[in-house]
C-alpha cells in the first residue's frame, strides 16, 4: 500500500554515537598499557622509570589489574556526582590517596638538607634561623621558607616524619582543590571538577607527595598564585588580594624555578582588560607592590646569601640539567597520563579556532615548558595543575557528557592501578627503605643513645654520611656520629655530580659528639658485607655483636644504603 510506510524507531542519533566514541576510548584504553610496556625502553626518567618499575614479571597478573581498572573507571562513569560534592571529592580524595603511601621510604638524598634546616629551627628558633639561614644554616640551592614550616612543624609537634607527610597530604589535596576552583572560575565547574581528576592521573606525583622535599608545597603555592589572581581580576575583594599576594611570596620563596613560572600571572589581567581599565591595573598594582617591596627585602637582607646560591645554579646546577634530562616522551607518555598532552593540544587548537582567550592561561604552562624546555620531571610537576586545567577544557569540547566523565575516570583510575601496582612495589624495593626499617627497628631497641659509622661508596659519588639526617627522621633515639671525619675538601670528580651537595655541606655537624662505651652501633656503608662482623670498621671491631642487618636493593641505583646493627660490649 503507497500510503502505509514501514516506519523503524530506534535510539537517538547522538546517543548511538556517544556509545560508539565510548566503546572506542575502552578499547583505546585496553590496549594503552600493553602498548606502554612494551616500549618502555623509551622511558629515561631518573627516578621512576618504567624500565625499572616493570622489569618483565608479573606481567598476566598486571594485565588482569589493567582490566579491572577499566572495569571501575566504567562503574565510576554510572555514578551521578552532585555538583555540590565536587569541591569536597577534589580536595578529601587525594589526601586518603597519599596517607595509604604514608609506609614510602625517601628516595632522595635532598631530604638530608632539609632536616638538617628544620632541625636548626626546632634546636635554636625561628630568630635563629633566619639570621644564619645560608650561613650556620646551610642553605646550598634552597630556598628558605618551606624548610623553615618544617621546622616549626618539628618545634609544635616533634621531629617526626608521620607529620611532615601530613602536611604535605594537606598541601597536595589543596593544590588539586586549587585546580578545581581555577577551572570552574574560568570555565565552570565541571570544567574544574574533571580538571582536579586529570590532575589526579599524574601518578608521579603521587610518589613525591611523601617525602619530605620542597615540590609539593611550591606546586601547592605556584597554583593558588594563579587561581587567586583570576578571582582579584574577575572579581576584586579585599580577601582575595591579601591571599594573592601571600601565595605569590610563598611561592616565590619555595623554590628557584618558580621564578619563571610566576611570568605567566601577568597574561590574566591582559586576557579580562575589557571593562573598567583603571579598576583592572588597580588591582595588579595591589597585589603586585606588596609582592615587588617583600621580595626586595629579602634580597637585600640575603643579598650575599642569593648571589652566591644563583652563582652555583649557573656555574654548576644549569650545565649539569643537560646530562640529566628526561625526554617529553618519558614526561607526556609514561610519568604522567598520555591522554594529558593530547587534551592540551586540542585545548591549543579550540582556544585559538573560537579565539578563547581564557584558554591562554592555563595554556601558559605548556608555552613555557616549550620554550624554556624543562626536561626533567620533577622541575615539571609544579605546571601540572595549569596543564590539567588546559587538558580539561579541551575535553569540554566532547559533547557527551558521559563519554567526558569516562575519560577522566579513566584516565584516574589507570593513574591509580601504575601507582600501586608499579610504582609503590618499585619504591618499596630500592635500598632507602633499609633507612626507614633500621630506624624503625633501633627504636625498638631499649638501649639509649645510638653510635653511627659509616663506609664509603664503592660506585656512587655520594657521601654515605648523608643518609644520617635521613635516618634521623625514623628513630627517636640520640643519634651520635662517631666517625670518620669528614673530609675538608671534595674528592676530586664530583664537583659536576648532582649529589655533590653531600660533600660540600656536612651533615653528621648535627650529630657529632662523643661515642657511647656500651651499647649500640649501627654501620652505614654502600655495599653489602660479605662478613659483617664489624671487623671492616676501625669503630666497632670484631668484639660487636651484629643484631639485624638491612639489605634490600632493587641493583637500580648506584647509591645503596645498607644497614648493619651491632650490640657493643665496650667501645673503649
């Protein structure tokens, strides 16, 4: 019959593709690891790389841990999400995340540096510290004011790390928080709330959270910097300048790189200048004259302090970043999510076809990262909250919104299978965790005062003595150093090696005092002891009794730390 067409009903056009562009990210993401491991030779990060994380074990039971994974992200995506849980979710999450990593060792012998600060602080005050910060207080590269929190953090609460990684936790969890408001202030809140997800699926930063270094809290002010100078240029207060201002200084006196990242705050009053022009260059001049007579202070106080430290930056620290540089395939594709770097292009190409030009901040970080070219992970990590902001707006450009939530709970949850699956193993099996189960151990010990010794490195250019402030951190016990003297120049060769410092600044001074007749010695050296009887070391002899020994070693790194325990009879 001519009039009676067949008519067939079926789902929405739209619906049917956002399925089908679903279907394809799942099988993007099945195969992402196995492509990632097998060319993770590619990987030449320093710390981290997936060459030593995944070493060609395990590898059915990973894959098994990569579909669940998938499976949870999918879950994930189903769950309906009050847009009122969204500033909560992205600040409570990420602190849970990192007090399950709380069992970490440190990994980096910096860590050394700054407990021997924050001790200064916690034995003689923060008048002390201030006056000799760069003189008594040796300072080497840093900069002063994160080791000087430490310091207080140990005066209110006692020299223990479990508090250091707290407040690193609450550091971290602000600055995803951070992310989150900077992306709903410029975009809107979903915008921001994917933004602190992405954020989230960079597991290398996770791992650094942990220890106590300066990165996190510099990554922590460097963000809050520029959220805080969207909203006084969006929408003035007084709150919001005074807050502005304090993070700027804060972050300026957390870390050197920091300097350059701050030029990118000044791209936010250009990009909101339509409107009252006279309000706008107002409000730069208020936050920017308490900031300009801040720091001018401080370099006039430290001028000899910061002249010398830029001096050893240029003559040693900027040559030497071309032998340890990690390439942006190692940086993009393995540290960090791979999906990061293709958001932020297509946030690169929206924001100039539709001439946003909200989108250059967050873009800055990627600007910068190109033209500076910073090479190396840990110097990156502080971009990484704009980055996210950046790789959030161009997922907005999804029209589906449940294909834009699977992405970003998917891009979370392998960041969260990599971390615990490869990375927290990885860490657990480097010779440092032998630092944290002898203290734990000594600490279980009912002797007083504790002697240390310590032997040389048989391959790395590192000072094992520097393992003792390290040490410090895990036990409660009186640690004194015994010997032997360090020596009053550096050994030759070493002056272009990035563990330097732990010859050029003593770090047994703090330790230093007269040896216990009786009871126990612990012995630092570099490699295992095939007769660990003490006999090796003029300090203990033959007449110790060894009580434990730690010798974990993941054979990675050329710096090992192992740790011999001796009940002595008499040290006379």
């Amino acid at each position: 019959m001519k009039g009676d067409a067949l008519t067939i009903t079926g789902p929405p056009v739209s619906e049917v593709r956002g399925k089908e562009i679903i279907l394809l990210v799942v099988f993007i993401n099945l195969i992402l690891f196995p492509i990632l491991y097998i060319f993770r030779f590619l990987d030449n990060n320093t710390l981290s790389s997936w060459q030593w994380v995944f070493d060609g074990t395990r590898l059915r039971t990973l894959y098994m841990m990569h579909v669940l994974s998938i499976v949870v992200s999918l879950v994930l995506t189903r769950v309906d999400i009050p847009v009122r849980s969204y500033g909560s979710i992205s600040f409570l999450t990420p602190f849970f995340i990192v007090l399950v990593l709380r069992g970490m060792p440190e990994l980096y012998l910096d860590t050394s540096r700054y407990v021997i600060q924050a001790k200064a602080l916690m034995l003689e005050g923060s008048f002390y510290f201030m006056k000799e910060w760069g003189g008594a207080v040796p300072a080497w590269t840093d900069m002063p004011l994160v080791p000087f929190v430490y310091g207080l953090l140990f005066s209110v609460f006692g020299e223990s790390r479990e508090i250091i990684q707290i407040f690193n936790a609450g550091m971290f969890s602000i600055t995803v928080y951070a992310a989150y408001r900077m992306g709903s202030d410029l975009f809107e809140r979903e915008t921001g709330f994917y933004a602190s997800l992405i954020l989230m699926s960079v597991p290398y930063i996770f791992i650094q959270v942990p220890f106590m270094m300066v990165d996190v809290a510099a990554m922590c002010f460097l963000t809050l910097s520029y959220w805080l100078a969207v909203r006084v240029i969006k929408f003035g207060g007084v709150s919001n300048i005074v807050l502005c201002c304090a993070s700027i200084i804060c972050a300026a006196l957390s870390k050197y790189s920091t300097w350059p990242m701050l030029i990118g705050l000044a791209i936010i009053p250009l990009v909101f200048k339509k409107g009252d022009a006279n309000g706008l260059w107002r409000k730069v001049v208020y936050v920017g004259l308490p900031v300009m007579l801040v720091m001018c202070a401080f370099l006039i106080l430290k001028y000899d302090v910061i002249s010398a430290q830029i001096g050893t930056l240029r003559s040693y620290q900027l040559p030497a970043l071309g032998r340890w540089k990690e390439s942006f395939i190692s940086m993009f594709l393995f540290q960090s999510h791979p999906y990061i770097i293709v958001l932020t292009v297509i946030c690169a190409w929206f924001s100039l076809k539709n001439r946003d030009l909200t989108a250059l901040i967050p873009l800055w970080a990627f600007v910068f990262i190109i033209v500076f070219r910073i090479e190396r992970m840990r110097y990156l990590m502080p971009l990484f909250p704009l980055l996210s902001v950046a790789a959030s707006y161009g997922m907005s450009t999804v029209r589906y919104s449940y294909v834009k939530r699977y992405v970003a709970f998917g891009m979370l949850a392998f960041s969260m299978f990599i971390l615990f699956a490869g990375y927290l193993p990885f860490v657990t099996g480097t010779s440092m965790v032998n630092i944290r189960d002898a203290g734990e151990y000594i600490d279980s010990l009912e002797h007083g005062p504790v002697s240390i010794t310590v032997m040389p490195q048989p391959v790395s250019t590192g000072n094992t003595a520097a393992v003792l402030p390290i040490l410090d951190l895990y036990t409660d016990k009186e640690l004194r150093y015994v010997g032997p003297e360090q020596p009053a120049q550096m050994p030759e060769g070493i002056e272009s090696t990035p563990l330097r410092f732990t010859w050029e600044l003593d770090m047994t001074e703090p330790y230093v005092g007269n040896s216990v007749q009786r009871g126990i010695v612990a012995l630092i050296t570099g490699e295992k002891l095939l007769e660990p009887d003490g006999s090796l070391s003029p300090f203990i002899g033959k007449r110790a009794r060894l009580l434990r020994s730690f010798e974990k070693s993941s054979g990675v790194f050329r710096f090992n730390s192992f740790i011999y325990v001796y009940e002595l009879k008499d040290m006379s």
